[in-house]
C-alpha cells in the first residue's frame, strides 16, 4: 500500500491503516521525542500524544512536502507546548551572552552517537531544549525565542551553556566513549 493511501486511509479513521502508520512512523519519530525527553517514559509520552494529535489533524495534511516533515514537525510543536506549560525561564542580561558567544562544541569523530545523546539528555531541560531546536532543527535564535516565549539572548545564552556542559563532559570522559578501533 502506498503512503498516500495510507494516510487517506488514516483519514477516513481506519484503525489498521492508523495502525501501519504508527508501526512505520513510530521509531523515527521517537528518536525525536528521545533527543528533547528527559527520560524513556517521558519520550514514549511525548510519541503517545503526538500521534493522537497526527490523527486528530491528518486530515490538514494536503501532500505538500513530505509526510515525514508534517508528523516531525507535530511532534517538536507538541514538546514545545509542554516545555512551555511546565517550565519556568530565568531571565538573563543579554550583555552577558556575548561572553559566551564564541565557545564552540567540537565534536571528536570518535565519540558514539549514544554516549553524545546520553549527555545530551543530562542538560538542565532549558538548556537541552535550546541546544535541540537550533542544532537539530536549525532553529534561528529568533525561532527559539518566539516559540519558547523568551529572548532571543537568552536562546544564545542557553545554547552556550548547554555547549560549555556538553564540552566539558566530553572532555571529562575522554578515554570512556571511544569506539574501539580494530587493528
């Protein structure tokens, strides 16, 4: 069956096509959830609402752009909007962000991808969600601001700290996350 059936079966509350969408749709985006999620429950909560939410609005999909890009992008609002509701932001001087302006998270070739995900979900929730939305989702600094209801120096300052936490448990942990090289 293809994707467009599929989902105009979705659209017409098919309950075996909501439930092919999900088997297919489900891991990809759950790796999204796993990047901005505290924790494993707190992702497969994040996955649970968006896809109510995917089905509640897949009837808005008009197959402009790509299915996988609608459904992503439901999912980062869906966090976002949690992040918003639970979350309170300290504010800071926006003088202060150029002092962290200019540090800059290298990246070894050698770290795993899951020993830089796990760090990355040790950053303070503010931090980690900042951090997410530019690098992953290139988010503009303006973007942040706008959708977390903040400034657009406090984006910059939390994505600066969240790149001197990151740096520094890199740096603490060399030795630890390299991969094994064979000889």
């Amino acid at each position: 069956m293809s994707l467009e059936q599929l989902i105009n079966d979705c659209k017409k509350n098919n309950i075996k096509a909501q439930e092919q969408l999900y088997k297919h749709y489900a891991p990809k985006l759950f790796s999204v959830c796993l990047k901005y999620a505290h924790d494993y429950n707190e992702a497969q909560d994040y996955l649970q609402e968006s896809f109510i939410t995917i089905f509640q609005k897949i009837d808005q999909f008009e197959f402009k752009g790509s299915f996988d890009g609608w459904a992503k992008k439901i999912v980062v609002n869906h966090i976002l909007q949690q992040f918003r509701k639970n979350n309170k932001w300290v504010l800071i001087d926006e003088n202060l962000v150029e002092d962290y302006e200019e540090i800059e998270l290298e990246i070894e070739e050698n770290i795993s991808m899951d020993f830089l995900m796990k760090i990355i979900q040790e950053l303070p929730e503010r931090y980690r969600m900042v951090f997410n939305l530019y690098v992953f989702e290139n988010y503009s600094h303006n973007e942040i601001a706008s959708a977390l209801g903040i400034t657009s120096g406090t984006s910059k300052s939390n994505l600066a700290r969240a790149r001197m936490i990151l740096k520094e448990k890199i740096e603490n942990n060399k030795g630890n996350f390299r991969l094994s090289s064979v000889k």
